[in-house]
C-alpha cells in the first residue's frame, strides 16, 4: 500500500487525493474482511 516513502517521492496535489482514495479503500476492505470472518 502507500507508504510515507511514496508520499515524500510525489509531492502533488494528486498524491493526497490518492492518499485519502487509498485510505478510504483500505477501511472499506478492513471493514468488509472483519465482517466476514
């Protein structure tokens, strides 16, 4: 997934639309994964 390294390697606006996208994605599948077990 995304790391800090990532971040400091894309400095744009962009990378913190994909960093809450990826955010929200990775809550979303927790959220699922725990719902199912």
């Amino acid at each position: 997934f995304v790391t800090r390294d990532t971040i400091a390697a894309v400095p744009e606006p962009g990378s913190l639309c994909l960093l809450a996208a990826g955010l929200l994605i990775g809550l979303h599948l927790e959220h699922l994964w725990t719902r199912r077990t």
